[in-house]
C-alpha cells in the first residue's frame, strides 16, 4: 500500500524522458513464448504491471532476466501452459497470454482476468476469434479450459467493435497458424502497430496494422530478436495536464507527435503553448486555461478512453463548462468523486461528465485512487490545487508510471511517496 503526498501550485522547469508504453510492452512480453529462443527488449518501463507480466513467463516455466530498463525471456524451456488465478486476476492483460500460449503448446488453462474496474469487461470476442481459429474450450468452476485438436488455422474475423485486446490475441494466435488470418474491423492504436512491428521483427508476416483490416500470414517458427517499445503517449499527456495546471515548462523527449494528435491540439486550445522539436515537445502553461469542446473517448485515433480521466482533472481548472462522453468503458467515471472532494463540480449523468471549472474551487484534500487512469487524475489535480493533497491507492497508479513522484519532483513539482 503506498500513498502520494502533494504541496500543490509549485510551476514546472524541467525534462522528462518519456517511459516505454505499457500497453505495448504487455502484449509484447506474452508474444516471447511464440519465439523459441531469446527475446531482449529495451526500454521496457518499470511498473508494476511489467512485474505481472514476467511473473507469468516464470510460471509458464521460460527464463526472464531484467536489468533495469531491458527484459531479456528465454522461452525455449517453456514448458507450462496455466495461468494461476491470482496472476490472472492482477491484470486484464493476462488474457493476451492465451492466445500466444495456445498458439506454442495447443493447449491453455485461464481464468477470467482482472485489471482496473472499469464496468464489464467481457473476453467474448477474444473467445470467438480464437474460436473460429480452431480452439475449443470449456468454462468450468470459474476456469476456462482451451485447446487445439491440432493447430491453429488462419481465418477471416470481423470484430464488432474494434477492440485492442482481441486485436493483439489474434495476432498471437495467428502468426503461427497454418494459412491467412485476415481481422477486419480491428483497432489501429500505435500499441498494435508495436505489437505487429516486434513480432515482425521476430519472422511473422504482418501487414496492414494501424489500419482497419490486418493480414497475417501464418509462418512456421520465429526467431531470436531484440526490439525497442514505443514511449507511452498516454504518460506523455497525463504529464502535460500536470504542467497545465501547475504552471511552468515542461520538456517532454522520448514522444511519438503522430500518436498524440487528438491530445495535442485540445491541450493548445485549452491555452497552453506547445513547441515541436526533433527531440521532443514543450509545453507551457500560465494556468489561464479555458473549457474543453466536447470530448468523446473514441477508438484509435479518437480521443484516448485513458486520457479521458487526467482532461477531467484539467478542466475542473478551467474557465468555464467542459462535457465528456465515455464511450468505451461504461464505468470510468470514479474519479469524478474523488475530484468532487477537491472542490470540483461535476455531474454524472450515465455516459455524460459535466465539469463546471474553476481554479479558485480546487483545494488539497485526502482522496483514493480507484483505478490507474483516475488515480493518475488525483496527482494532477494534488499539483494544481491550493494546499496539501494526499492520494491513497498508490499500488493502482505504479501499475503504470514509473516512478512518478520522482519524474515530478525532478522537473520541479512538490510530490512524495510514502
Ligand atoms: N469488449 C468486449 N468484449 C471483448 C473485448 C472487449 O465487450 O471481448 C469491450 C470492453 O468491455 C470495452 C471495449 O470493448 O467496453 C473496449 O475494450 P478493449 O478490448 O479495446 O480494451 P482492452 O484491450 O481491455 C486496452 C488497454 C486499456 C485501454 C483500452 C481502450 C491494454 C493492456 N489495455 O484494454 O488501457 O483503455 O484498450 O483503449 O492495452 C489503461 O492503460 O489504463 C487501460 C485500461
């Protein structure tokens, strides 16, 4: 259990390098099992998510070294094929090891996964692509019992809703099945392009990720490589909402500015100023910010459903009425709540969020992080709000920012974990 305490309104002037994605690294870890040999990967970033991830290759029997930021899996031993319930339970990612364990041993014993609450997170598309790709299972005591009667074979999948997680399952399960995989409908966000650039890296013959229907041709094995994860956009942002409400300058190097376009322009038009350079982007902050235009969380490349909660925060600084619309998870909105204790004004209304912001309202209080993103959002308004803030739940935001009190602090923010 770990909580942040926060000295709010102090202005940033510093650098931050940007972590390695976490939603890249995840589905990218469960595909070393599909390489028979070693897999190093650079840049990997160290949350506690990552420390899932690994413990489940361990418990699939491959060997993982870390050594600060690269993660070296050996898989040529693997030898086990069930995840245990409690790793299954400690992150929705888990379930990206299915299609990657079925697709090496023929044969996967899962429960149903965790990961933040966030509404009903069912797996059925993920289920029924690897259906149609040749697996049968049984769900039984809580326990999904998976197999092949002999590979997986290629087919045509047309997801009805352009989901991230089935996206990447399938294209574990495909790369080593017999014939042509073809999804269409599928997510585009950078994270599957990662994902589809490392396993091509390894041998697969992807084609098309990033845009709506992708080909995979299955081959026979992959090779040893090495791969370096995109940075994370989202930890991009939700450190540039911290700077709009703080104040100050930010340097933000390590960043991707193609996979942070529908950020980037709201942020300017909130008032803030940002600079491109080769190496980066800098943002600038006098906290006269202005209300948000409706926003909509919408699939890659709408609006992220993970930004949505950190933009929350941002507004209730801002002048004037901002609204959003979560569209992808239908309970995202815990935040809200807590953002309410801090002095926020904002009102529920199903899928529709309305902020009536005003700086002068945000005060420091004790308040609890109930998922990442939300707990992420609590840190932010703890920075530009007046007095003290003490976030509790910390174990919910280190399962993806690395070290975040120490990045902030360093570029000038007042934030300490106890
Ligand atoms: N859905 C189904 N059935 C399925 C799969 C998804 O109904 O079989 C629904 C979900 O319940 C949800 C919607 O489809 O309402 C979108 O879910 P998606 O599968 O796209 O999301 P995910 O794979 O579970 C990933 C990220 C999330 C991010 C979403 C949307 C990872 C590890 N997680 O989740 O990241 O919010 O895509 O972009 O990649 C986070 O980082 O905090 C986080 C929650």
């Amino acid at each position: 259990m770990s909580e942040y305490i926060i000295n709010g309104r102090k202005k940033f002037d510093g650098i931050i390098k940007v972590q390695g994605a976490k939603n890249s690294i995840l589905p990218i870890l469960a595909g070393t099992v599909l390489c028979q040999g070693k897999v190093i990967l650079h840049y990997c970033p160290q949350i506690s998510d990552v420390e899932t991830a690994i413990n489940i290759l361990r418990c699939l029997g491959c060997r993982v070294q870390r050594d600060n930021h690269t993660i070296t899996v050996d898989s040529k031993h693997m030898n086990g094929y069930t995840i245990p319930d409690e790793l299954m339970r400690e992150m929705r990612s888990s379930v990206m090891f299915l299609g990657a364990i079925l697709a090496r041993t023929g044969y996967a014993e899962i429960s149903l996964p965790g990961g933040c609450e966030l509404g009903a997170r069912p797996i059925d598309m993920h289920l029924s692509a690897l259906v149609q790709m040749g697996m049968t299972f049984e769900e039984n005591h809580g326990k999904i019992y998976c197999q092949t009667a002999n590979s997986l074979h290629g087919a045509n999948i047309h997801l009805s809703f352009p989901s991230v997680g089935a996206t990447e399952n399938i294209l574990l399960a495909g790369v080593l099945a017999k014939g042509t995989t073809i999804i269409t409908n599928c997510a585009r966000e950078p994270e599957i392009v990662d994902l589809a650039d490392f396993l091509n890296s390894c041998g697969a013959k992807i084609t098309g990720a990033g845009e709506s229907v992708i080909y995979i041709e299955g081959v026979d094995r992959l090779h040893d490589t090495q791969y370096s994860v995109i940075p994370d956009r989202i930890v991009c942002a939700t450190y540039m909402t911290a700077v709009a409400v703080s104040g100050g300058k930010l340097f933000l190097e390590n960043v991707i500015k193609p996979h942070m376009n529908s950020i980037l322009s709201l942020i300017e038009q909130s008032g803030c100023q940002i600079e491109e350079t080769k190496s980066g982007i800098c943002i600038q902050s006098d906290c006269q910010l202005q209300k948000f235009p409706l926003i909509r969380t919408m699939p890659y490349p709408g609006f992220p459903t993970d930004m949505q909660a950190p933009f929350m925060a941002m507004s209730c600084f801002a002048q004037g009425t901002s609204v959003f619309v979560e569209n992808i998870f239908d309970s995202r909105y815990r935040h809200a709540y807590e953002l309410c204790r801090m002095g926020a004004k904002i009102d529920i209304q199903g899928k529709v969020a309305i902020v009536e912001g005003n700086r002068k309202n945000m005060s420091g209080s004790t308040v609890e992080a109930k998922d990442l993103r939300g707990g992420a959002s609590l840190i932010v308004a703890g920075l530009g709000a007046e007095g003290t803030t003490v976030v509790k739940g910390g174990e919910y935001i280190e399962r993806g920012y690395e070290k975040i009190e120490e990045y902030l602090s360093n570029a000038g923010a007042d934030i300490v974990k106890i």
